[in-house]
C-alpha cells in the first residue's frame, strides 16, 4: 500500500525540524514568563483605546480588560498591555493545558499543514474518526450504553442537538425538565432551560420548562423529599408531556453546589418510570472530577441516554444510546470544528486516557485539596472574609465577604489589578469559582494565588 502524500510531508525532514526549532523558540520564550507582572506604562494609552473600541465594535464591554498577547505559560498569560497573570479561570473551563502548551504547539503545526481550515459535516478528515472512538471508549469504560457520538463547534450545538434527539424520540412532547439555578446555554432554547431570567429578558417562551430544587447538602433528607415531590407534581400535571431532563451534576454557574448518589438516583427513578430521557449536561464537568464524566463519579452511568460534553475538549460532542439514533437530516452543520480543535482534542483525550487525573489520589484530586486548604486556613483566619471552599476536583468555589453580586465583582476586579484571574458563579449568594488548569498548574502558582486572595480580601474587606 502506497504511503499517503499528506503522511510523507508530516514526516518531511524540514517539517520535523521546524517543529523542533517552533517549540525551541516557545520554550525560550515561555522562560520570560515566571511570575506577575504589571502593565507596561508606555501601552496604558494604546490598550485602552483598543479595549473601548473593541467593546463599543461588539455592542458591550468586556467583563476584564483581557486582550491576550498570544503567549502564556502553564497556569501564566500575558496581555497585550504587557502585564503577566495567572489565570485561574481557563477561559471559564476551556484552557485545560493552560497557556502555550507545547502538545498543543505541536498540534498546532499539524492542523496548519491540513488542507481546510474548518472540517464540517459533508467533508471531515480522518483525524474526526480518532476523537470519536476515544470519547466511545470512555464511556463504556464508565459502563454507560452510549455507543453514538455527534462533534460539533461549541456547548450550546451539542446541547441543542440534545435536544433535538430527546424530542424526536418522544413525539408529542413538548416540554423539559430541569435543576434550579442551572445553567444549559444562551440560545433561544438553551436559553429557556438556563435558570436565569436576565439570560432571556425579551425573548419569546418557546419551550416550556419545569425546574426542580436541587439537592442541599445541609438538609439532605429534605431537600430530596422536596424534590421528588415537586418532579412528581409536574409529572402529574403535565402526563407524558416532558421529553427529557437537563440534569447538571455539579451546578456550575449556578454555584459549584454538589449533588448526591441517593439523590439522583431517586430522580433517575422516578423519570425512567414515566419514560422521560435522562440527559447529563457535562459541557462544564467532563475531565474534572474523580471520574472522567461526572456521572461515573455519582455511578449513575446506568442511566445516561444522551451526555453532551465539550469546553476542555476543545469541540464538543452529544453521546448517546441506540434508542436516540436520530432519523437521517435531525443532526448536520457546516462546520464540525477547526482542524486546530480536532487536532488538539485528540492530544487532551489521550492525555486524560493515558495520565494520572482520576481516582481518589488523581491529579484533579491532588489539586483541589492543595487549594481548598489554602482556602479553608484563610477561612479560619478570616471567617467574615470568606465561606467555603466548594466545589469537587478541579472546580472550586468561596463565597466572599457578603456574597453580594455587588462586591464580588469588586473583588474580581481587585484580583484581576493583583494579577489573579477568577469569576464569579451562583447569586444569594454570589460566589468566585475558579477552574484552574489541573494538568499544569504547580502548587507554587497556587500559594501564590491563594495569597494574592488572602491579601486582596483583606483589603476589600471594608468596601
């Protein structure tokens, strides 16, 4: 068999030279940047016109006056004002390798030799094909049926696409089910499951949805009572009218509030008693607890119909069991992804299937014990200053100060002017959550970030 013409020039001597010269360069590049640094002066006057030019082009400001410069290192980024933070956020969950990787470097390269761009539903490369298989072997390593798996661009596609395929399959239909305070996405349906009104203000209702109180770590025997009652109260008075349920394990922008087995698995109960699909939303969760999918982490693979994961990945993906196969032109797009988000998903699956991250003593594990309790002593120090920590692997959350809206964003923006880069989660009480990159980050950039917080508490403390 004849070698490909595209293998001979990934294998071409200079291609393979310029590869190791390109992660030289990065590499000695990448040694400038060893801790926080402050804004150039001589950039102050360029980067705030390009900040409020840029936010009045898009017809809003941008929540930090981040312009990345291109080039970070691990748990580092530098903007294009010259200042250096660390950025504990990841792009809200998306730079799971953190800033500049050299994998993704070399991923980079492959995807610049491919012939497109972007690969889209009528013309895909064969790099899809290896995505697709490894996300199948994760999941039926976690003992879930899913044997189907859609790529798509972002969360909200595969979300959608959820959607789609729990509505086709339940003809007649035409509502869903949903937690309190979660969090589904931004589009015009999305949007409806997503419990937040802002999210939807002046947009038309066109998707009916009943929430359901979520488990309460401080009541749990009552908080699943009031659950269950409420799910058969809609069940009753809605028969056979909900296609499914948008079931987030961890509620991430609600608050990083963590379920429970026993709850959820009296849900899942009551819900495959009246035929209603069982969706795990893990666009947020996926790679970051104990488990690769939240779900095995719970041991409720048993129950999955349809999962939708995505954010580290790079491209997103909706898995699900022969039941849900969708009837030919239910599921299609332009674009797949980007040849550079194909190449580097296949780099982050192989890594979280070939590394240490799960299991009780994994690095997502490892990590969230390093920095809860750094919080936690801060807690005891201060406990007017900060509740908590939350969260479960590398998803962390405190409530500060008052946990108002109002002074967690200033505090957010006292840590951004410190050089540490959070957000916020939940209301009543608003939390700061960070999701820090668990592969590279180091505990000397957590020491630092955690006293960076101490310090900057302190000084809100009054406001």
């Amino acid at each position: 068999m004849a070698t490909l013409i595209a293998d001979e020039l990934a294998s071409d001597p200079r291609v393979l030279q310029a590869r190791e010269l390109l992660t030289a360069a990065l590499r000695d590049h990448q040694s400038k940047l060893t801790g926080i640094r402050g804004p150039d002066p001589a950039r102050a006057a360029e980067y705030a016109k390009i900040i409020a030019d840029f936010s009045q082009a898009r017809a809003g400001g941008l929540y930090f006056p981040y312009l990345g410069s291109g080039l970070g290192n691990g748990a580092l980024v530098e903007l294009a004002d010259g200042s250096v933070k660390y950025d504990f956020i990841s792009g809200i969950g998306v730079h799971y390798l953190g800033h500049s990787h050299p994998l993704l470097l070399n991923s980079g390269i492959s995807a610049a030799l491919s012939d497109t761009v972007m690969q889209g539903n009528l013309q895909q490369n064969r790099n899809s094909t290896p995505i697709v298989a490894l996300l199948l072997q994760m999941v039926k390593t976690a003992g879930a049926r899913l044997e189907h798996c859609f790529l798509t661009t972002s969360g909200a596609m595969a979300n959608e696409n959820a959607l789609k395929l729990m509505f086709q399959r339940k003809p007649g239909a035409a509502r869903m089910l949903a937690f309190e305070h979660g969090f589904c996405g931004r589009t015009l349906a999305l949007s409806q499951i997503t419990d937040k009104p802002q999210y939807r203000a002046g947009l038309p209702s066109i998707l009916p949805v009943d929430y359901i109180p979520f488990f309460d770590a401080s009541d749990p025997k009552g908080s699943t009572e009031k659950a269950v009652l409420a799910l058969r109260t809609y069940l009753h008075r809605y028969p056979g009218q909900h296609a499914g349920m948008c079931i987030e394990l961890i509620l991430g922008e609600g608050g990083y509030w963590l379920g429970d087995h026993d709850f959820f698995r009296l849900i899942l109960t009551e819900l495959k008693a009246h035929q209603i699909a069982v969706w795990f939303d893990e666009i947020q969760t996926f790679g970051r607890t104990s488990r690769p999918f939240a779900f095995e982490h719970y041991d409720l693979a048993q129950w999955a119909d349809v999962v939708t994961v995505g954010k580290l990945t790079q491209l997103c993906a909706t898995l699900l069991t022969p039941e849900f196969k969708p009837q030919p032109g239910l599921l299609s797009q332009t674009f797949t992804a980007s040849a550079s988000a194909i190449a580097a998903a296949e780099v982050i699956l192989k890594m979280m299937i070939q590394g240490d991250l799960f299991g009780p003593g994994g690095r997502n594990m490892q990590v969230h014990a390093m920095i809860t309790q750094r919080l936690e002593a801060i807690a005891a120090r201060h406990p007017y200053l900060l509740r908590g920590p939350y969260g479960l692997g590398g998803m962390i959350a405190f409530t500060p100060l008052d946990g108002s809206e109002a002074k967690v964003k200033i505090l957010l923006k006292a840590l951004f002017d410190a050089g540490v880069i959070a957000f916020y989660a939940g209301s009543n009480p608003a939390r700061i959550r960070m999701l820090p990159p668990v592969p590279v980050v180091t505990q000397r950039d957590i020491d630092i970030v955690c006293d960076i917080v101490e310090s900057t508490l302190v000084a809100c403390a009054d406001i």
